[in-house]
C-alpha cells in the first residue's frame, strides 16, 4: 500500500495528528491544473466557491483528505528509494530523489474520498491561501468575520473585552481568542455587558479556557502568531500595578516594553510578507499581516502638577509621566508608533508630546 508522500519539505509538526494531543488532523486534498516548469499553477489565494472570485483563476476543488501520523527526512538515495513502493508520488517526477535538495516522507495515517457536493465547492470554505508551499489554509465563508487574538485576556480589561466580544461575535468563537499566561481559567459574567440577562440562568459565570502565552517567550509569541494568523491584535496585557515598578522594576519593564515591541515586529514582519514576486516580476498580496491595537493609560500625564494640563486629556496634551509605570506604558506606546508607522521623526521617550498615531492611544 503507497502510504508516503515525497516532498522536498518538512510536513509541520501541528499538522500531524499524533502531536496534538492524540486529535485526528485532516488535511483536505486539492485538485488544480497541473503546475509547469516545477512552479505550482496556482497563484498563492484563490476561489473555492462559485459565488466568490478573488482571482481570475479556475475553482480548486476539494477531492479528499488524508491524515499524516510521520515527516521525516531521508539521508540517502538508498533509503529514499527503498521506501519507493510507498511513495504516492512516481520518483521520475519532480519529486524523485537529487542532491541538491533534502527530501522528506510523510507517513499517511488514513484517507478518504468525498462523495459528489460533500466536499468540492461546498459552501463550508470558500477560500484558500498557501502558508508554505503546497499548504494552503481553507477559509470559511464569511470574509467580515476577522481573527481577533486578546494578550492578557485573564487581567480585567482584557477578560472584558474578550467576553464583550464572545457575547457579539457569530456562534463561531474561534475568531476571538483569547490568551493568559498563568491563569488559563476564568469566569465570564453575562450580565455585566447586558443588563437584560437577570435570570437566575443568565448570571451564572461561563468558564471560558484561554490559551496560554508567555509574551516574554518571543520564540513562543512568534510561533503562535504563525499558527493562529490574527487579524487584529488587541495588546492587553501588562504589569499594571505601579507599586510592583519599585519592586520588580526590570521584570515589568520587559513585559511593558519588550515585549511590545516584539509584538510591533512580529506585525511588521507578517505585513512584510504580504507581498511576494514571481518570476514575471508581479506582485501577489499572500497574507495582509494583523493590526496591533495597544492599550496606554492616562499614567503618561502628570495630572498637572507640572504641565499644567488636566483631565480630560486631548491627542495633544503634553505626556510627562511621573513614575515608572507611566514610563513604560508611554515606552511602549512610542515602539509601537516607531515600529509600525515610521514616523519621519521617530518619536521617542524624549518626545514630549501625545501624537495620534495608529496602533497607540491613551487608555
């Protein structure tokens, strides 16, 4: 039985099934022209529904699934071509044995055909977009519904607007995650968004998992950011307490500042990739990058007691923060505007005046 799929990449660990926690991890099989000169046919987002037509490309259809169980290297001709009664694929194509590149097996755990309409244009997905090569990510129909990941959705604000949003989201909450660090658990309280939940039932808490993020872990932000692809990131998460800057000055300091700025990268770098060359030289959009929304606070200010500027503040009033936890909220509130907007004139810790600016905002 042919059960290894040849390919000149490794298969990602999370999509295979026995990493992720024992779950079944299907992964469809897609039908395009066929691709020449070793390029794939197909550009990098295309149609899977007839209703939508985002290329002017022919429909990819959904034929099958498959699950992988394995992905492992090869380290010789030898041992590629002894497995060669398994391969799926014939060794005189493309993806036969050379040299100048590594090849990799991917073992096949199980596999399925779709019967006529169950899976080829089904109105489940209408999109597709390549991650890494000849991976593509099938989107589901509704396009207006973004990808919202919340930091720190265990804290107060954060578990407020993470709960806001499940309560006026669609039924599909996977567009709204939520992460923490320690406190993996909380409680969602209907009633504090709605004032028309006031039965008995509608004010029981709702427990609501998170997933779990180390921001301080840039390694681990990077991969989830990969793996999730959000669309907006709203960045609550912080060392709120101004008394714990007298206490653990350095630690809230990274988790202020650092890892703001790390976030600011990672959207950069994402956006970065966004656009991508052929070999005609024409450009194609592949992924948009996510819009980081960071939550400053009015410690930037110093109540007047200098400035001479008081509550309410404006866009322009003059920051000039008085204690550490000011500092860093204002620290971080200039990496994002720097990173992101590449101000002429950058703005800095020295820059004494409030600026709107995408990405930052008084809180």
């Amino acid at each position: 039985r042919k059960t290894i799929e040849s390919r000149a990449y490794a298969l990602p660990p999370d999509l295979l099934s026995n990493h992720n926690d024992g779950q079944e991890v299907r992964i469809d099989i897609l039908e395009s022209e066929k691709g020449q000169d070793g390029i794939s046919s197909i550009p990098n987002i295309v149609s899977l529904a007839n209703n939508i037509t985002p290329t002017k490309h022919p429909l990819l259809k959904r034929k099958g699934w498959c699950t992988f169980i394995d992905s492992f290297r090869y380290t010789s001709r030898q041992q590629f071509e002894a497995d060669a009664d398994k391969h799926l694929v014939d060794s005189s194509s493309d993806y036969g044995w050379s040299e100048e590149r590594p090849m990799y097996g991917w073992v096949v755990d199980s596999r399925g055909v779709y019967a006529s309409g169950d899976g080829d244009n089904s109105d489940e997905y209408s999109i597709a977009e390549r991650r890494m090569r000849s991976l593509f990510e099938l989107r589901q129909n509704n396009e207006n519904m973004p990808t919202i990941l919340i930091t720190g959705a265990s804290g107060m604000l954060g578990r407020a607007l993470h709960r806001f949003l499940l309560l006026n989201s669609s039924s599909n909450y996977n567009n709204v995650i939520g992460t923490g660090h320690t406190r993996l658990q909380v409680d969602h309280y209907p009633e504090y968004v709605s004032s028309s939940n006031n039965n008995d039932t509608a004010s029981k808490p709702k427990t609501v998992k998170l997933h779990q993020l180390n921001l301080l872990d840039f390694g681990a932000t990077t991969d989830f950011l990969e793996k999730h692809r959000p669309d907006i990131i709203v960045h609550c998460a912080a060392e709120r307490y101004p008394d714990a800057f007298e206490t653990k000055l350095e630690e809230s300091m990274k988790l202020n500042v650092e890892s703001t700025k790390h976030l600011a990268r990672e959207c950069k770098r994402l956006a970065t990739m966004a656009v991508e060359n052929d070999k005609n030289g024409n450009t194609t959009n592949i992924y948009a990058g996510p819009y980081l929304i960071y939550i400053s606070t009015s410690y930037v200010f110093d109540g007047g007691i200098t400035s001479k500027e008081y509550p309410p503040y404006q866009p322009q009033s003059k920051v000039n923060p008085i204690n550490n936890y000011g500092r860093s909220k204002w620290m971080g509130e200039c990496a994002v505007r720097d990173i992101l907007n590449n101000p002429t004139t950058p703005i800095t810790n020295d820059n004494k005046e409030g600026v709107v600016a995408t990405g930052g905002g008084h809180g």
